[in-house]
C-alpha cells in the first residue's frame, strides 16, 4: 500500500532508531527544507538519533534487558560463593594431608611413613598429595612454622613480664623442652627433615629472624640493668644462646649422645651461658 506523502518511515535497529521522511518539491515553489533536515536532487536523507548515554528510554527498550542484567548480577555472585567454596575445600585437603601425615610420623616415624601411605590414609592418589607438598619433608614445613609461632610467643610472653635475664631465659627454653619431650616423634621428624633448619628450609629464615630479634631484646634488657656483658655485640650473644638450644635439642631427638632427659640437657646449656654473659 503506498505512503502518503511526508509520512515517517520508523526502522528500529539494535540501540539507534532511523527515522526516514521523503521530501518531494513542492509544484512551482522549489524544494521544501523542513528545519533540521537536508535535501539533496529529492534524494531520501535519514537522520541518526543516539540516546543519551547510549542507553535507550525506558519505553523503547528490548523486553528482557533489565532481566538479563539481574541475572547476570546473581550468576556473578554464584560464581564468587562457588570459588569461595572450592578455596575451602583446598584449605580442608591441604590440612588433612598435614593432620594425617603427622599421625602417621607420630605412629611409625618419620623415616618409615612413605608418601604412600599417607595417600592410602586419606584414600587420595599421589598426584593430589603433589599438587599440595611437593614432598613428604615439604609437609613438615607447617610444623616447622607453628613450632617457631610457638617460640615467639613464649618469648612475647617473657619480653612481657618482669624477672631478671636468668629467669626470662631459664623459664622460656623449660617451657620449650618440656613441649618437645612431650611430643618427641614429632620433633624427631621435624630435626630429620630439616622443617625448621633456615639453611635446608629458606622459607623459615623470616620466622627465625623474627624468633631472634625478640631473644635479642631480652638480652638488651638485661644489658641496661647491668645482668649481660656488653663485651660482646648482643646479636652474637642471642645467636650463641639460640644455638646451644637448637644442638641440643638435635642431640636428644636422635638419642646422638644417648638417651637423656632433654629438660635437663636445656638447664645445663642455659646455666653455661648466662655464667659466660655475666659481667
């Protein structure tokens, strides 16, 4: 059926709407210009109309639009909770590979728990147990990290209270052995495996450092109240305490100098160095 003359041809097309008027001349006037349009030998010209912002009114949008973007919104929030879930599960395994790996230590030894058999413990295959450590030492290295926590809290603990330099030490390496006694297998792994050695286990140099620096200003406050020598460089003195410790716990774990009673071993190697430090 054919337009009548001037009237709007309406093409609605994704985001724009094209509006197509025909101008014909008008008979013995000339060409007609309507305001805002162009003319050219009769030819059609159309005009593009962009909405603000690029966003269609409200009246002229696609059915559906704002449904789609609620939806995308909750699939979004889906996504992120599902992610949060699967980092949960993760965490579960890694920590059910350390749980049983270290019953296992406790149970048969370091040196006789194969990685097969904590896989057959937890009924996972190997390749799961390598995504996670890529070791059987590796697994310690939670251990070695919660055993250095430990130290630094007793040592917070000592830095916190009142006593003289002989108390804060003899009071802090007691308390250290006596939890080592207490759960001697473990730290039997821990010593073979290196978990807490910062030289075969470079990411505990950080925990041992910070274990240090704290050792070091108990001794600090011992030198101002005239209880250590200053002859030396206080770093050399926590070094030399932290050492004496550390060998003697070695010494027991693997019975190097006979069984003994690693509590008595600490109270000895303590009492030797605050005699060498005094002033």
């Amino acid at each position: 059926m054919p337009q009548k003359q001037g009237a709007p041809l309406l093409d609605v097309c994704h985001s724009h709407v094209r509006v197509t008027r025909r101008i014909y001349p008008a008979r013995g006037v000339g060409a007609l210009v309507h305001p805002g349009e162009q003319s050219d030998m009769g030819r059609t010209k159309t005009a593009r109309t962009n909405p603000v912002g690029g966003r269609l009114p409200a009246a002229r949008r696609r059915p559906g639009m704002e449904l789609h973007r609620t939806t995308s919104r909750g699939k979004l929030a889906g996504d992120i909770e599902t992610l949060g879930l699967r980092e949960r599960k993760k965490a579960c395994l890694r920590q059910e590979i350390i749980d049983t790996a270290v019953r296992l230590f406790r149970k048969r030894g370091y040196e006789k728990t194969r990685i097969d058999d904590i896989v057959q413990s937890l009924e996972i295959s190997q390749p799961t147990f390598f995504r996670y450590f890529p070791s059987k030492d590796a697994v310690l290295g939670e251990v070695g990290r919660r055993g250095f926590a430990c130290i630094t809290e007793h040592l917070k603990n000592e830095l916190s209270s009142e006593a003289t330099t002989d108390e804060h030490l003899s009071r802090l390496y007691q308390e250290l052995a006596r939890r080592a006694e207490a759960d001697r297998p473990l730290w039997q792994a821990v010593v073979l495996s290196g978990a807490m050695d910062p030289v075969r286990s470079p990411d505990m140099r950080e925990h041992k450092e910070s274990a240090l620096g704290l050792l070091r200003e108990i001794l600090v406050q011992g030198q101002k109240r005239g209880e250590v020598s200053r002859a030396f460089p206080v770093e050399h003195l926590a070094e030399f305490m932290d050492g004496l410790y550390n060998t003697t716990v070695r010494q027991w774990a693997v019975d190097l100098t006979g069984p003994h009673k690693l509590s008595d071993r600490v109270s000895s190697a303590v009492a030797f160095f605050l005699r060498g430090v005094r002033p």
